[in-house]
C-alpha cells in the first residue's frame, strides 16, 4: 500500500503504518487523519510532536502515563488523561497518533 | 471506538446456542507474517514450495513428540458436548468456531494420511487429502481459537483444542506461513526484551515517572528499581504493565506492596517480559527462548526469588513449564514458590496482617472477577485446589467493600475467554475479538444490572486490553476494567502516609 502526499508517493504497511519512518513529514500526518475522516487541530499537533520528540529520544512511543503526564504539565491538568487523548484521536493515542506522527505501532498485550 | 463493518451482537439475558451458518467466517484471517517476523525465529520466510510435504512431516513429527496430540486426534467420537462451549462458536455461529469443528479440520487430514481407514476408505471416515485451500482454512480457523481450554473441561475424554490449534500454528510456521502478530512480537523479545519493544532507558525513563507519580500522591519515596543487582526479588511483568492503562495500575501496586513488605526487589531489562507468545504457536524452541531470558535475568542479578505479575498465559508457561524450560532453579531460596504470583506474594502478606488497607477508597466501585483462562485452567495459586480461584477474590475483598461474583456458570474453572487470548489481540482480528466476548460481555451486563455492578478486576494483560477495546462496542466503556493491584494501589495505607483524615485533624488543629 501507499498514500499520496504533495506529490510523493510513500510506502505503507497493511495497517497503513509508514514503512520507512526516516520518510516522515507532517504533510503524511495530514493525509493519514483525512482518510480516517480527522482534521488535525493544533490539539492534535501537540501530541503528534510530543510524540516525535519522545521518539527521538527513545526509539519508541512514549507509554500512555508518560504521555498524559506530559500533556497535564504542558496543557493543564483536565488534559492530562485518556479521555482527552482518546477524544482527539478516537481509534486509541496509542495506535492511531503513533501511525500519523511516523512512529513504529505500539505491539504486545495493548 | 473504530468503525466496524460488521454486525455487533445483541446482548440478551442469556447466550442462546445460535443457529449454524456454515462459513461466516471463513473470511477472516490475520495479517501473515513477514520474513523479517519469520526468521528471527528459525522459520522459512514464506511459504515454501514443496509444503505439502513439509506438513506433512511436520504434524508426523509432531504426533510422535507430543503422545498427546495423537490421542487428541484419534480420541473423539464426535459425543458434541464440546459444540456449544466455545464463545467464537457461540459469537459467530460458524460450525467450525464449534470446538470439534476446529479439531476436525487438522484431524481430517491426519486421518487421510496417516491411519488405515483414512488410506483407504477416506470418505467414510471424513477424511481428506491436504491442498492449498486447507493451509487457508487452518490459518484463518486455528486464528480464530483463543486457546482458552473451555471446550476441555466439557469433553469426557479431555481433548484439549489448544494443543491442536498449537500444533497447525506450528506446521504452518515451520512451512513459512506464520502470522505476523505472534511472529513480530516473539522478534522483538529477542532483540529488545520484551514485546512492546522498550529498550532499556524508555524503561528507566517511565518508572521514574511512576516514582514520582506515587511520590506526589502518597508523600512516601516507593522505589520501582530496574536491574539491581544483589536484590532479594525478581519481578517479571508483562511490557503492557509499563506501557498501558489499566495495567500500569497494577504495577504501581506491586511496587507499593513490596515497599511494605519491605523487601528488595527489583525488575530486569533483558527479561522485561512475562508473556511468551512462543506458548500461542505452539513452538517449544520459541518457548523456551523467551523462558531463558527470566533465568539469565535471575542469575546476572543474583536474586533469591522470582515474582510473577498480572498476565494470565505467563503464569501459565511460569506456573507448568518454566522448571523444564529453564530450570533448575536450584539458585533460588527453596522457601518460596519457584516462581511466586504477585496475587500470592500479596495474599501471604494480608494474612499475616501486615498491610494497612483503607477499604473505603474503593467504595465508588462495586467490583467482579474476570477469571482469566490459562490462570482458571492450567495453574494453581497457593497451596490448596482452587487457590487461583480463591487467592484472587481474596486480595480483591480485603481491598474493597463492595464485591460480587458473576454467574456461576461463567466463572471458575468455566470461565469465558475475554475474547482476545492466544495471540488474537490484534486489530485485524477485531471481528472475532468482539464476537467471541459475547458470552463474557453477556454475563457482566447481568451483574451490572441485577447486582449494581460498576468494575470488573483481571489479573492479565491481554484480557485488560481485549476489554478496554471491546466494552465500548457493547455499551458499557473501556474503563470499567481494571487490575487487580489497581485496586490495592488505591486502598493501601503506606506506612507514615498521610491519610485525608489526618491532613483534616491537622487543619482543625491549625485553624
């Protein structure tokens, strides 16, 4: 499989995650949120960069405690849950932010 | 919740045996796996040319190793006992979800080549010859078995559906057609660790977060140490536990457990899993790769005890095998249990009255026990029959005030899969996640309903995650599931902790 973006064509998985992760840009993230019917906000955009930083950092998604705790410290506390996370990404912030922020999915007991 | 395209059940008071409907759901089969999934676990990379053969030899090889997968295979007498017991069956309708049907698919073909009547007079033995379309149908139906072992304890001869479904995942892996969920993940705990893939520091990194978190909380310094070396315990947790919700609940309760208990301990990085997803394929060799990586862990660190956490096929493998995996343990103090359940770790410490709980900080809840399969069916916990019953609900009803049991039928030793065990907790498997909680899902609404249930513990990854997914798609919502040392993380006193009452008599005294 293979989506479209500004021109350039890039390589996907069976589950539409991004196969060669060093290709990521944001305009991937965009059409990644369009085909599951999402139109990113700057809410969105906060996580998906959390997360690319994390990512840097750690080779790995960050888990959804270090996230939300993240996210309370940087957005106010109200935010600092799943349900906010859940609410902006509905298919998990797991799985469904990690595909659109160009991370590696999440595997295992989740 | 994802879109779905396909039909919810409706949850009525009672499961009703359905109607067959032949082939429903033949179109499902998981993602297959990759040479990249494949090899790292000595597999052929794709399906190879000459598999009729190799099947063939394989499932030779494996009724000669296993004496009990040929009994299974030559044992049934089709008595139908088993036919309604299996929640896929009972969620999909599909005659092969029924326990039988799925044996027969592996059993016709051992038939047609390998017993006299099948050679000769296939037709009136129901056997038939393997092609290609049987590779599909194995692959599709034997990922569609959560390995659960109910049918079993119906059968009055014993055949155990898992060790089949164990053996066709093995043929089909040792002729290159592995599934990539199973497959990808036992990869990564030989690269990495464990099967979410955290390397050493994002470790480090999250259960600093949980010291601080429960710091801020309790005012007491718990320590969650990661590869101390020279401590008296090893915990070996599910990677979920670091990584998900409800499961870092529960972590956080065993660290607040040991504080009191006033051990050291420690976890590993090499072995910072407990599943071992080489039980769900069936492969021994995997198995026992994985296992190996407790015991190095337990050697390099010097413990004296091992410590299992909340994940129901770990403690199956740790419970059954892990002696003959990767024993002796003769290293460990010979005191304890070789390995120890966290539920049994805590139970011996309530019993001899050495945790302080405040019961009433689970009072917003009234809670039930999910029974989760490998632990229900293959294991023991304690010293008496039932104790991986008993144990349980017994650390659950020292915590909380409010508890009840779901019905008789559904608990136990016959208790239902969550739906997702056994390698299906996948999202390409979401049809049959969702259509095979029916049962579970059915018995919980009636305790929510007659009993003024809220909460439903577990003691294992995969059935916590399997219910934060599914609860959503049949009304209730995905935080109705929690871990059982969640429960006890809210209700312990920590010693020298402040409690709400001492902060208010503080205030009084200062007002």
């Amino acid at each position: 499989m293979e989506i479209e973006v500004n021109g350039k064509s890039f390589e996907t998985d069976e589950e539409g995650y991004l196969v060669n992760l060093a290709e990521w840009e944001p305009g991937i993230a965009e059409v990644m949120a369009k085909e599951d019917d999402l139109e990113l906000t700057s809410e969105h955009w906060e996580i998906l960069n959390f997360l690319r930083e994390y990512y840097e950092e750690y080779q790995i998604a960050p888990a959804v405690r270090v996230l939300t705790k993240a996210v309370g410290k940087k957005l106010g506390a109200e935010k600092g849950n799943s349900k906010y996370l859940y609410s902006l990404f509905p298919y998990g912030p797991g799985k469904q932010a990690c595909r659109f922020a160009g991370l590696p999915k999440p595997t295992g007991c989740i | 919740m994802a879109k779905t395209d396909f039909e919810v059940p409706e949850l009525h008071e009672y499961v009703d045996v359905p109607a067959l409907e032949e082939g429903v759901m033949a179109h499902l089969s998981p993602f297959v796996a990759k040479p990249d999934h494949q090899e790292p676990l000595n597999f052929p990379g794709e399906l190879v040319e000459d598999w009729h053969d190799k099947t063939l030899a394989k499932l030779d090889d494996l009724r000669s190793r296993y004496r009990s997968l040929q009994v299974y295979l030559d044992a049934c007498v089709k008595c139908g006992s088993c036919t309604d017991k299996c929640h896929y069956y009972l969620g999909t309708k599909d005659p092969k979800n029924m326990p039988v049907g799925r044996q027969d698919l592996l059993r016709k073909v051992y038939r047609r080549y390998f017993t006299f009547a099948g050679k000769y007079f296939p037709k009136l033995v129901g056997a038939e010859d393997l092609t290609r379309e049987t590779l599909d149908d194995w692959y599709s139906y034997y990922h569609q078995c959560s390995q659960c072992r109910r049918c079993s304890v119906f059968c009055p001869y014993g055949i155990d559906t898992a060790e089949i479904s164990m053996a066709a995942r093995e043929i089909l892996d040792s002729i290159g057609y592995g599934q990539k969920y199973c497959n990808e993940i036992i990869a990564k705990v030989f690269k990495i660790g464990n099967n979410l893939g955290l390397p050493g520091p994002a470790l480090a990194d999250t259960l600093e977060g949980l010291e601080e978190d429960v710091f801020d909380e309790t005012g007491i310094e718990v320590k969650y140490p990661l590869d101390v070396k020279g401590a008296d315990i090893l915990l070996v947790t599910p990677s979920a536990d670091f990584f998900a919700e409800p499961h870092v609940d529960g972590l956080i309760g065993y660290g607040k457990v040991f504080h009191e208990a006033g051990v050291s301990w420690t976890m590993s990085s090499h072995a910072s899993e407990a599943a071992n997803f080489g039980m769900f394929i069936g492969s021994y060799e995997n198995m026992r790769r994985v296992s190996m990586r407790v015991r190095e862990a337990a050697l390099e660190l010097g413990v004296k005890r091992i410590v299992f956490g909340e994940c129901g096929h770990a403690w199956r493998v740790a419970y059954s095998f892990l002696n003959t995996l990767a024993g002796p343990f003769d290293f460990l103090d010979p005191d304890y249990p070789v390995p120890q359940h966290i539920c049994e770790f805590t139970n011996d410490l309530i019993e001899k009255g050495k945790l302080n709980f405040d019961k009433s900080a689970n009072d917003h809840m009234t809670l039930t026990f999910h029974d989760s399969c490998n632990v229900a069916r293959a294991t023991r916990m304690g010293d008496k029959p039932g104790g991986q019953f008993e144990i349980p609900r017994a650390v659950i009803k020292a915590v909380c005030n409010n508890y009840v049991d779901m019905h008789h039928e559904t608990i136990g030793e016959k208790t239902y899969c969550c739906g997702g065990g056994g390698g299906l907790l996948t999202d390409d498997l979401m049809e049959i996640r969702v259509k095979g909680a029916l049962p579970r899902m059915t018995a919980l609404k009636n305790a929510v309903e007659e009993q003024g249930v809220t909460h439903m513990a577990a003691i294992c990854a995969i059935c916590k995650s399997q219910f934060t997914k599914v609860l959503p798609y049949y009304g209730m919502t995905m935080d109705q599931i929690v871990s059982v040392h969640q429960l006890v993380s809210n209700a312990i006193v920590l010693t020298g902790q402040k409690t709400e009452d001492d902060e208010s008599e503080e205030q009084e005294a200062e007002g």
